[in-house]
C-alpha cells in the first residue's frame, strides 16, 4: 500500500490525535508500592555498599589511604622475613611456568621441523602445482561463499 505524500501526512495527523486523545494509564497499586519499598531499601543500604563515587569525600580519601598502607605493608613483607611465605605460596606457580616453559622448547621444536619439511616441500613441488592448488583453494573460498550467500537468501530472505 502506497500513499502519497499528502495522504501519509494526513494520517500521521490522524493518528497523532488519536494518540493524545487516550487517557493516561496509572501504575498498578501493587507497582507503586514495591517502587516506594526498593527506594527505601537503597535509602536504607549502608555507604559501602553505594557506588564509590556517591561516597562522601572524605571518606574516598580514607579509603585510598587506607589501600595504599595496605600495599606497601604487603611490598615492605614481599621484601623482608615474610618473603619465604611468598615464595612457598608462589611455588605451585613456578612449577607451572616451568611446564610451560618445556611447552614452550617443544612448541619451538615442532615450529623449526615444519619449517625445515616446508623449506624441502617447496623446492622439491613445482611452483606449476603450488599455484594451481592456491588457485584451487580460492575457488573452493569462492564456492563456499556462494553456497552460503544462497542458503541464507533462502532461509531467511523476503518472501
């Protein structure tokens, strides 16, 4: 259904008028008192449990101070006698990195041996063939894109 310019005009006009001649719905009796009831409940939350920027100031500025004596207590005993319980509670993770570390000689071992069966690949195939199956490749890409733009115009196209 098409309409022309002045047609659409006048039935948004129509329709607009219709809108605000409705009357106005109030909430439910039920809906304005749970609202009245979670409001007083967030009135009633402790500070610390606001967001921290509704936080009085001084109270951000305690807090920061407080966090950075914390820090440094917990660097100055990294540092000191309590260093020995670090490192027993970090020895689980320097197992790990070592792990990782052997995963890491083994990865490099597997790289540098494909490389090497790359390097005798590419000079014992002609370059003939090695296009051809680039160009193989890229037509299969191809056909596969197609098939997908088809199966979705016909799944979900206009109809």
């Amino acid at each position: 259904m098409t309409l022309s310019p002045e047609e659409q005009a006048r039935l948004e006009r129509l329709v607009g008028t219709a809108c605000r001649e409705l009357p106005l719905l109030e909430a439910p009796r039920s809906l304005a008192a749970r609202v009245a009831a979670q409001l007083q409940r967030r009135a009633a939350q402790p500070t610390w449990r606001a967001p921290f920027s509704q936080w009085s100031t001084g109270l951000r500025v305690a807090f920061v101070a407080v966090a950075l004596v914390v820090m440094g207590a917990t660097l100055s005993m990294s540092a000191g006698p309590g260093a020995h319980l670090i490192t027993r509670l970090l020895a689980p993770l320097s197992r790990v990195l070592a792990r990782l570390e052997s995963t890491g000689a083994l990865i490099g071992l597997l790289a540098t041996l494909c490389r090497n069966l790359g390097i005798s690949l590419l000079q014992d195939i002609p370059a003939f063939w090695l296009y051809g199956c680039a160009a193989g490749l890229l037509a299969l890409y191809a056909l596969l894109a197609g098939i997908s733009a088809t199966a979705y115009r016909t799944l979900y196209g206009t109809r």
